[in-house]
C-alpha cells in the first residue's frame, strides 16, 4: 500500500544546503552532456584528493558514460563501503542528471566545513554516475524533448530500447510492466541486458563487490521506491528498506517542506519487470531505491521549468547523505539497522560465515570473504559503541556484557554439542556448532573484563581467538 510518512526527520539535525557553495550558475539552466563531462573534469581538477575519474563503458552511439569517484581522506572508523548513485537513464527526465552532479559538487564543496559531509565521505566511496544514457538524452535536447529510451536501431524503422526494463532480474514476457513491442517506450529490449548502458551499469556493480546501497534517480512523482517492481509480494528484509526510505523522505522534507512518499515499486509506481533496482537488489544484494523527483503531476511532469532545478537538487542532498550514513551503519556491524550491536547482529553474521551472501555489508574487512575475522571485526565495532572503555568485547563473552565469567560458561553448556545456537548461544569460533573448540575459548578469557582488553586493530583483531578461530567462511557471492 501506500505509505506517506509526514513527520519531520527528528533523529539527526540536516542542515539546509544551499547553492552558494556549488557553483550556483551551473545549475540555473539544464546542462548537455559535454557540459556535464565538463564539470566533472573541474571537479577532478579542484579536488584530485578526493576523487577519481571513471569510465563506465560507451554507448550505443560511441559516447562515453562517465562518472566520477568521491572518497574522503580522513580517518575511517568502519572498512570503507560503497554508495551509487546514477541519472539519466530515461533521456526525457533532465532533472534526474543534475540532482546526481549538485550532490558531487557539495560534497566535494563541503567536505572541509560540515561535519555531517565529511563523516559521510571519510567512511564511504560514492560513486556518481549522471548521465547513464547519452545518447537518448541528447535525442532529447535537440530533437524530441520527450523522448525516454536510448537509440538502439531495432531495425523495422523503430529506434530505443527502455533501459530500466533491460536489466536480467525477473525479465521478460513473463512479468507484467514491459513490452516487446519495439515501438512501445517500455520495450524491453530483445533480451536481457542487451544494451550497452545497461551492461555498463551491471559490470559496475559486478566490479565493486563492496557497493551497499543505491539510488537510481528519476523524475516526476516526489516518490522514494523500492523493490520490487516486478511482484507484489515483499521483498526481504522490507523492515530495512522502508525504515531508511522514510529516513531519506524526512531528510528531504526537512529543507523545503516537500513530502516525497515512500513504498516498494508496485505500490507506489505500479507493476514493473527488468528494472534497475530490482537487479541491483534482488542479484547484488545491494540496498537501492529509485527515487523520483520533482515535480509531484503531470503538470509540468516531465518538463520541470529550469527555475525549479535549484530547490529540487537542494532539497535532496540531505536524502543523499542519510543514504551515506545508512551505509555507515550497515558497515559497522548494525545489519538488521536498529541502532543496535547485539547477539541479533552477530549471530547473522555467523550465519552468513556458515551459508554466504551477497551483502557487502558482511564482510567488515573488505577482503572479499566472510568468515572469522570479520567477527572479530563486529567484536571491536559492537564494543566500541556498547562499552564505556569502547573496547572490543572478547571471544567468549556469549551474553555481551563486557565480562568472560560464569554466566557465560552457563551460556555454553546448556547449547553444548548442538548446533545453529550462534554467537549467543556460545559458538565462539562461528563454525556453527557450540563444541569444545568453544569452551576452549570461553577457557582462554574467562574471569577477564573488555574494560582492561586492547582493542584490536581489524587486522590484529583476529589473535582475540589465537588457536581456537575456524577458518570456516564463503567468499563473496
């Protein structure tokens, strides 16, 4: 159903951003794409140490999809995870590619002077991509404003291929929300990822197995939407998504008052098969979101007047952001995001250790496994926010108190000898089963407290479990 959300976003004070930091003429008027590599090129120019150019892949029409790679030099308290965030993969939606540039250009800006802004960039990568589709949104400017698909010639006198029907999770005839019609603007092409675009966005998340969460941004509606498109089932772990959507509409309201609603695909955009966030979700285990902008209807839908652009990407850079620090959290060991580190968080991560996933957010040391040492990892993430010394909590403390002593022990022997208990059930080492491998553990540290450990560093973390640690874990699926 539906789901509006109309209180203001009261956990975390968003500051307003204005264009006086960004370079306010730039975005007065809509931009081509030779304008927007332009810019891109002065934002690597004025900032080289914190960012990096990338080159996605070409276009049908041989244009290169361009993006730019934001990351902060400070220090980092979590293994730095990725965001992306993409416009302009509907030519027709201009508004789309400039609010993916404003949230560049003021991080970039900002990055010295709003501690919210650089606790974002020096825990996370963004990936800014705001042009998927060059060819059709240059079709757009100069021949048919309205036009939505790329260029593909089909070959029977029509042209273009819908992009966000293209991509190889639940496509085809076979789900509603597309056509095989080629004259139609939701064609979905003649199979999955058959076009360039798509392809070059697919092989980037292929590429960066450490992506988390996403947004594809369109335009009109003022709606925040996640998966899935295709169904109207629930996806899973909705709990999840919908709490950080109604997050981001806070965020986004919070600076001009605009209420953006929020819900999964089918509810709020209707059926939809071979989208984008579908994919991303549903094969790369990446939280995403398509977000439509302004305007709220069909007048002026599409054609949002050049005065509006402003206010649009204003009000939108705080949703950006809390999608950042959503990423954080997620990073730092609160995978079930209920701002709290405790056996549910880590007993999931045992699970993942025994069955993999496809969740970045798991493996905490970025080595492209999940296994022991990222718990060791979670210990030290869970401690320092649970714990008044902000030690990692060790091995063998089942009920996370801060202390290895009896209770823990009782923990241990009423699961011995069984298995699937987790981390609070007394699997110490994670390999799935509460052994003697375990009171082994429990042993070494026992009647010690986390208040007088050291905290490990991530790499060191690991010698908290010296001879008794599984090797037990999956790579990264």
């Amino acid at each position: 159903m539906l789901r509006p959300f109309f209180l203001f976003f009261t956990t975390v004070a968003v500051a307003i951003f204005s264009c006086e930091t960004a370079s306010a003429q730039w975005y007065d008027d809509y931009r081509s794409t030779a304008e927007y590599y332009d810019r891109l090129d002065q934002m690597l120019a004025d900032h080289p140490d914190l960012t990096s150019p990338m080159v996605i892949g070409t276009s049908h029409e041989g244009r290169e999809i361009r993006g730019i790679r934001i990351t902060g030099n400070g220090p980092s308290s979590v293994d730095k995870k990725t965001v992306v965030i993409h416009g302009l993969i509907h030519a027709r939606e201009w508004i789309a590619g400039m609010t993916t540039m404003y949230a560049a250009d003021e991080m970039l800006d900002q990055y010295g002077s709003n501690s919210q802004v650089a606790n974002v960039l020096d825990n996370t990568e963004f990936v800014v991509v705001p042009v998927v589709n060059p060819d059709g949104y240059e079709y757009s400017r100069n021949v048919d404003r309205f036009w939505r698909k790329n260029r593909r010639n089909n070959g029977n006198g029509t042209f273009g291929v819908d992009l966000n029907r293209n991509f190889g999770f639940n496509w085809g005839p076979g789900f509603g929300g597309s056509s095989g019609n080629t004259s139609s603007d939701i064609y979905r092409g003649p199979s999955a990822f058959s076009e360039p675009e798509s392809q070059a966005l697919r092989d980037l998340f292929l590429d960066d197995q450490q992506i988390v969460s996403h947004i594809d941004f369109h335009s009109f509606g003022q709606i925040i939407a996640g998966p899935w498109g295709y169904t109207l089932e629930n996806p899973p772990l909705v709990e999840i998504l919908d709490r950080q959507a109604s997050l981001m509409s806070d965020a986004i309201r919070s600076v001009h008052g605009e209420v953006y609603i929020w819900g999964d695909d089918t509810n709020v955009l209707g059926i939809a098969n071979g989208i984008t966030n579908d994919w991303v979700y549903g094969d790369q285990g990446v939280f995403s979101y398509t977000l439509e902008l302004r305007p709220e209807s069909f007048n002026p839908g599409f054609d949002l007047p050049a005065s509006q652009i402003i206010p649009t990407v204003e009000e939108n850079l705080p949703g950006v952001l809390s999608l950042g620090e959503f990423t954080i959290q997620l990073a730092a060991g609160d995978f079930n995001f209920d701002d709290q580190w405790d056996c549910a968080d880590v007993d999931e991560l045992i699970d993942v250790i025994q069955t993999g996933s496809n969740r970045a957010e798991f493996d905490m040391n970025g080595d492209g496994a999940m296994d022991s040492q990222d718990l060791a990892v979670w210990l030290a993430q869970a401690g320092s926010r649970n714990l008044p010394s902000g030690a990692s909590f060790l091995a063998g403390d089942a009920n996370l108190d801060g202390s290895v002593d009896g209770s823990d022990f009782n923990v241990w022997n009423a699961n011995k000898f069984s298995s699937g208990g987790g981390w609070c059930g007394g699997d110490f080492d994670g390999d799935g089963v509460t052994d003697g491998s375990d009171f082994n553990i429990w042993n070494q540290h026992k009647f010690t407290s986390a208040d007088v450990a050291v905290v490990p560093e991530p790499g060191g973390a690991i010698l908290l479990f010296t001879g008794c640690i599984a090797t037990l874990g999956r790579k990264r699926r």
